[in-house]
C-alpha cells in the first residue's frame, strides 16, 4: 500500500516543541495556531519568530514510537509519502523539512516520496495519517 504520513503532531513533536519555545509544560491541543490565543503577546511573538528560523524547524523533536511506527510500515512493505503542509512565512522550511525527514526516517535512503502541500487531497494513496481532520476528510 502507498501510505501518506503527515509529520507535525504525527511523527514529529511540534506541540511539544513549541511548548519548550513559552516555556511552558507540554499540552494536547488540536490546532497549530492554538499559541496565538494560549499565550501572551510577547511569548506569542518570540514563537512566530522561531517558527519563521528554517534551523527551529531542523530542531523538532521525533514522537515516541515514531521512528518504530514508520519501520513497521515499512517492513510489511508499504511505500512512505511524506505529505506536509508547508509554514509558508519560513523561507528554507522546505529544505529544513526535507534534511529532517532524512536524518530522522531516512527518507532518502528508503527513496520515499516528499510531497509539500496544503492541498493534501490532491495526493493519490491507499491510506493516509493526518491529525488535522480537515485534511483526511477531503482526501
């Protein structure tokens, strides 16, 4: 099967990341811009400056159990595409992007397809693992 797999709150920690960014604890939420109305103007505003900095993006943490979770996948066969939604206010992220999904999942060794879109509906699979429902429900 041909798998799609988001990687933020996926297979990579954003939330968590960006907890560390307020210093704050980590929290479960379910949207990405959930920051904005969590946290003050300053500690908001110190966030969207990291998050423009291709190198924070570089930096996020892999989710415990992802690594495993992708091998398993990939050991029963299933072909990985990678399918994310790109921060278009950070110049690099794509490159940024790309080099973590290497150096954490091996993609380019694995030869996995890296797919940068909002438009993740456009992308033909079998499956697909997302945590935005707003992006597995037009898919």
């Amino acid at each position: 099967m041909k798998i799609i797999l988001d990687c933020d709150c996926v297979v990579a920690d954003f939330i968590g990341a960006v907890c560390t960014l307020a210093g704050e604890p980590r929290e479960l939420v379910d949207k990405t811009d959930w920051f904005e109305t969590a946290y003050g103007s300053e500690i908001t505003t110190h966030i969207k400056t990291q998050l423009n900095d291709f190198r924070w993006w570089e930096s996020i943490p892999v989710l415990k159990g992802a690594r495993g979770g992708v091998e398993f996948l990939r050991s029963n066969g299933h072909e990985i595409i990678w399918c994310t939604a790109p921060w278009r206010s950070c110049f690099g992220w794509e490159s940024s992007r790309r080099w973590w999904l290497e150096k954490n999942f091996q993609a380019k060794e694995h030869q996995d397809s890296m797919v940068f879109t909002h438009e993740k509906y456009l992308v033909q699979a079998t499956a697909m693992i997302d945590d935005m429902l707003s992006m597995v429900v037009p898919w």
